[in-house]
C-alpha cells in the first residue's frame, strides 16, 4: 500500500514537472518552481528503486588484479598520435587541475543530477586518456564547438534521412514510447535486430552501430566535444537533462543543434551526468546493486553504453548462480573504470 501511494506520489509530480505547472506550495516555503522542478526531478530518479529490492553496496576499487586488457584500436591511435595512455591520462589532469571554473562546473552539475562530481571526472578522465586526447584549456573546446558549426551536418545513410529510415514499419512499436531514453533506445534495438548487417528492400546496411551509420556524418564511429559523447546518446538522455537542467530537448531534425550541445563544454555537462546518473539508477533497479560509490564502474559504462542491458544481463545471470547456490558476481571495470579507480585518490585532489 505505502509502495502504491509512493507510485501516485510521483506520477503526479512527474505529470507536474513535464507540463512545467506550478508545484503546490505545502512542498516549498517560497516560489522557486526552477528549484522545485530541479529537485522533484532527482527525487524521482530514485525514489522507485528504494524499495525494490535489496540493494548491494558495491565497495569501493577495483574487482581485477591487473588491468583488463586494451582494445588495440585505442592503443594504434595513442601510438599514431607519438602519445602514451599516462601522457595522455596526464594532460587529462591538468585540465581539471589548472581550470578552476571548470572544477566548479563540474560540481554544479553533480549536485542537480545527485552524484558526486567524482563520476564525471573518472568518465571524462577515461575518454580522453583512451579516446581523444584533451585539449590544454577549457576555452580550445569552446573555439572547436564554433568551428563545427559551420559544417553542413544530416543524420543520414547512403543518400537516405534518419527522418525517412525511422518512418520504416520496422520502428512502429518504438511510437507509443514517449520518454527520450526508451524511444531511443527501443530504436537502436530494431536496428540490431533488423537491419544491422542485413539487407533489407534491396538496400544493404553496414555491420556497425546504430550510432555509427545515421548520426556521425562528421567522423564515423567517434565521438565529441569535452564529454567524448556520440549524438545518439544526448539524444537519449534529452529529456532527463531538460527536466533537470532545463535545456530545450534534442530533436534529431536538427542535427546542427544536437551537434552544438554535445560539443559546447557547458551544455555537454549535464548530458555526461544524465548518463551515470541513469548507470547507477538501472543497477540499482535492475540489478540490486548501488554501484555510486564506485566511479571505476560507472566509468566502465559511459564508456560501454546500454546500463539497463547489461543489468539486465547481470541480473539473470546472478539468479542463475542463486539457483547453484553461488554467490552473486559484482560489477566489473573494464580497463578503463580500471584506471578510474587505480588513479582515484589522484582524482578525489581535483574536487
């Protein structure tokens, strides 16, 4: 019953919220509906996995002894660029380190989307010491966003509109999903399942991602911009980032300005947060595991993507072991949370 009641609670304050109505005033002393919005919304983020189930604490470090390994494509590119990963791991660091401003940020940020600036700087750490290098300042990125904004940017395929490709009767059952993350999500599953690799009225689609094939047209299968993001996922997390945040919501017509915010520092920040936000609320729902006290893993899956999948995939494999009577395996890092949590104390000095 109590559980019910929650439930109605915040379906009201979620109704409330969207349609941007005043909230009632026995909540709040004072009318700030922005502050009000700002925190209703983190309270429904996790309100609905307190009573779930019961939740395991993941400690703190690292589950493997040594690193997991490298993909060799990080490791060609690092050494095509004359680079190391600990040259690059340490001009990450000083980016934190000489930008207090972007410090700040960083924690402004962490308090709207209820995680400790941590997480974002493990995420944002690990993407530039394995993907792209950083940038000497802030401001490089500012200059860089304002350069893409001269592109000529469609979300397309071999002549053929993301418009067009998702008005395909394959992604009707996408259509009811009304929030960004689901829709999203539902259409990168139709397009594993039905066109990935396959050809299909006469047009052959590539072996690659959803991501990849329609919404890079700059540089296929990379990522941008300060927080290393691909356009599919701020397009995902839009409309958590526009409750919380208040930003206009993505519409993937306008790939000029999706481009624009993934590319814009400021703008870009709370995207990185929305995504480790929705990391430790998909474990904690699915899987039974409170994973924020441990930024290796949720470093591990800004960089892997799919949180509810793979805690999905996480949890049928721990009743199975229930079932054999073995105990349950705990998220992992991959080399990347590996670094994360090896370099932690280092890390916890920029906040």
């Amino acid at each position: 019953m109590v559980f019910r009641a929650s439930l109605s609670f915040l379906l009201f304050f979620s109704l409330t919220i969207s349609k941007k109505k005043p909230l009632p005033d026995f909540l709040f002393a004072e009318r700030d509906n922005d502050m009000r919005r700002a925190i209703l919304a983190v309270f429904m983020l996790t309100a609905l996995t307190s009573t779930a189930m019961a939740v395991t604490v993941v400690p703190e470090g690292n589950r493997f002894e040594k690193q997991p390994h490298v993909p060799g494509a990080s490791t060609r590119r690092t050494q095509a660029g004359g680079s190391s990963f600990e040259a690059k791991y340490r001009k990450a660091y000083r980016l934190f380190e000489k930008d207090k401003e972007l410090v700040s940020k960083v924690r402004s940020v962490a308090r709207s989307y209820g995680i400790d600036p941590i997480h974002i700087v493990g995420a944002i750490v690990g993407e530039h010491t394995y993907n792209v290098d950083a940038y000497d300042r802030l401001q490089t990125y500012y200059v860089k966003a304002a350069a893409y904004l001269t592109n000529t940017i469609n979300f397309s395929y071999a002549g053929e509109s993301a418009e067009t490709f998702l008005q395909r009767p394959q992604f009707s059952k996408c259509d009811p999903k009304e929030d960004s993350y689901d829709l999203w999500t539902c259409r990168e599953q139709v397009w594993n399942s039905a066109f990935k690799g396959k050809s299909v009225d006469g047009k052959k689609f590539p072996n690659d991602r959803f991501s990849a094939t329609f919404f890079q047209p700059l540089y296929a299968g990379q990522t941008f911009g300060l927080g290393q993001m691909n356009p599919l996922t701020a397009l995902q997390m839009s409309d958590m980032v526009s409750a919380i945040s208040g930003y206009p919501k993505l519409d993937y017509r306008e790939p000029q300005k999706v481009y624009e915010t993934i590319m814009d520092p400021d703008r870009t920040l709370p995207y990185v947060a929305a995504v480790l936000r929705k990391s430790i609320d998909a474990y904690k729902a699915i899987a039974g595991f409170d994973i924020s006290k441990n930024p290796g893993i949720t470093s591990t899956l800004y960089n892997v993507g799919n949180p509810e999948a793979r805690a999905r995939a996480l949890a049928h494999e721990n009743q199975e072991r229930k079932e054999r009577g073995e105990a349950p395996r705990l998220p992992e890092e991959n080399y990347y949370g590996w670094l994360v949590n090896d370099r932690i104390a280092e890390l916890e000095k920029l906040l």
